[in-house]
C-alpha cells in the first residue's frame, strides 16, 4: 500500500462524527490503519486524531466526554460564551484525563496540528511537540475559537495562538495520499452525502463543501451542539460513513471474534 495520511477536519462538537469514523477505522479497517503514515487534523479533528494515535483504546472515554461536555455547553444559558463558564479549562480536563503520559512522544513527527498565528494570520500545522505540555497547548491553540472559546488566545513558543480551522481546516499533507474525513457533505473520503443537492461547492478554509441546508444545521451545531439525541445520531453517521468508505477502497475487514 502506498503512503497514506489521515486527515481529520475541524468541526467543533461534530466531532462527535470523527469519533464515529475513528472507531469504524478501528473495528473495520485495521490494515488502513496500520500503514497510516501521519495523522492531521484542525481543531476538534486535531483532537481526534491525536487520540486515534496515541490511545486509540480511548475512544470510548472520549465518547463519554463529549456527550458529558456537550450537555454542560446546552445546559449554559449562553452555551460556551455564559459569563464565568471556562470552555477551555473543561477542554483541558478532558485531555489530561485521556492522553497519556508519553502522548508527544508517539505524536511526534507523526501529527501535524494545524494552528494560525494572530499576529501574522498566517497557519502553521505543528508536528513537533518536546513535552506532552506542549502538545496539550498545541491542540488548546487549534481548538480556541476567538470570543467562543473566551478572549485570551492560547500562548505557545512566546506567541498567540488560536484555532487552526480558520486559516486551514482540513490539512492535506504533502507526501502521499491524505484520506479526508469531515461531518460536512463536500468533496471528501469519508463525509455525509447529501440526497438531491446542486453540485455547488464552496472551499471554505480548505475544505470544499456542497452549498447546502444541511451544512449550515452543521455549521451551528459544531458551536451549538444538538441533543444527546442528535450527537448519538452523529456518531452512527460517522461510523457508517466510515465503513462505507472502507467498502468502496476495499480495505473493510470483518471485525475479529474475540474470545
């Protein structure tokens, strides 16, 4: 098999989809898997990608988490943005609980997180992380949407970092093929397809997506996540959307029987 890169996009709580994806690649697509090259990913894909390497036996948790996470944001009278609610430590808790103790080390030169610079705007994809510190402040930075998220960019290196899915929301790495995953209908390997839509396609931060209704439901619900319902509907979608794709390029495998 050729080199093959994993690309998650960014998507705030939609990535409740990645999840999905992620734990069809593990049960379904091991092979894929396992001649992964690099992972990549912006924002909440970033998050994702880093547990698919470093701890892929945490899926489940962050599952947990998520929903867990999802359900405080709805239950804020201002979501995210509700006075004295600190989005960011509650990000942070929940990478300490998941990434473990030599995460930087297995991420190292294997992840690119993408994050933009304030200063310059211009974006970086980080793939060299010296402590697990540093890569918990790489992957704050990609995650921090300005205002949403609070007011005070991610400090990294003695410069201001925010979220990565601005300046590039979907990294596509330049060695090799880069599968794409993202939960919005565009031209993508693993995504949503959306029934009787106009092939009209817009590229938004790197990521070309159908002009469509549905997107822009996605669109708010990455900020503003829908009901336990409706993530538990997202996971579903992203798992199948996974498994699909893996039907298509012929890499599914049936799941081994454990014993």
């Amino acid at each position: 098999m050729k080199h093959i890169n994993l690309s998650f996009a960014a998507c705030g709580f939609l990535g409740i989809y990645h999840l999905g994806a992620a734990s069809a690649l593990c049960k379904h697509g091991r092979k894929l898997l396992k001649d992964v090259k690099a992972f990549a990913g912006a924002s909440a894909g970033s998050l994702v990608a880093t547990v698919l390497l470093t701890a892929p036996q945490k899926l489940e948790e962050c599952k947990a988490f998520t929903y867990t996470f999802a359900e405080e944001i709805r239950g804020q009278s201002f979501g995210a943005m509700t006075p004295g609610y600190d989005f960011m430590a509650r990000l942070r808790c929940g990478m300490e609980s998941i990434l473990p103790a030599n995460a930087h080390q297995l991420a190292h030169r294997r992840l690119h997180v993408s994050i933009t610079n304030t200063r310059t705007r211009q974006n970086y994809l980080v793939s060299s992380f010296s402590s697990r510190e540093d890569l918990i402040k790489v992957l704050l930075a990609s995650s921090f949407v300005p205002v949403y998220a609070g007011l005070t960019p991610v400090e990294y290196k003695g410069q201001k970092w925010v979220d990565g899915g601005l300046t590039n929301s979907l990294p596509i790495l330049p060695v090799g093929r880069t599968v794409t995953v993202s939960p919005f209908s565009g031209r993508l390997d693993i995504s949503p397809r959306d029934k009787g839509q106009l092939d009209v396609y817009v590229n938004i931060s790197n990521q070309d997506l159908v002009l469509s209704m549905a997107n822009l439901v996605r669109l708010n619900q990455a900020l503003f996540p829908p009901s336990q319902k409706g993530m538990q509907s997202l996971f579903r979608r992203g798992f199948q959307d996974a498994v699909l794709f893996l039907h298509r390029e012929n890499w599914f495998e049936e799941e081994e029987e454990k014993h």
